[in-house]
C-alpha cells in the first residue's frame, strides 16, 4: 500500500527527486543569504576599524568579539 504524505507518494520516484531538489535549493539558497550577511558585517566591521582609527590589538578583539556573537548564535540553533 503506497501512502502518501503531504502530497508526495514516496513509492514515486519523480516525487522523492522533486523533493531533494526543493530542499537542496533551499539549502543553497540560505548558504547564499549567510554568506552575504557574513560579508555585510565584516565590511561594517572594517569600516568601524578603519573611521575609529583601531590599532591591531583593538581590531583583534573586536573580530573575537564577533566570533564570539556567531558561536553564540550557532548555538542557539541547536
């Protein structure tokens, strides 16, 4: 007996591979919006080093800092 879950007979093959491929361009597409995100706060962050004059030690702690925010975030996820 085929049962069907949400719409998707999983005895159809067209069906499973429909699905992999909604989720894989899902996937890629949020790796596609962190990575933008990512480049947005480090061109935020070198312009913040760069109009406060931060010397390197500074620069180094604020981009530990930084990390530090995205662990925390990661975390937070599972």
């Amino acid at each position: 007996m085929n049962t069907q879950i949400i719409g998707i007979d999983k005895a159809n093959e067209s069906d499973h591979d429909s699905v992999i491929v909604l989720l894989n361009t899902a996937r890629l597409d949020e790796r596609k919006n962190q990575a933008e995100v990512a480049a947005a706060r480090l061109v935020r962050l070198a312009s913040h080093i760069a109009q406060n004059g931060l010397n390197a030690i500074e620069a180094v702690e604020l981009l530990r800092q930084e990390a530090e925010t995205i662990e925390h975030k990661a975390q937070e996820l599972h």
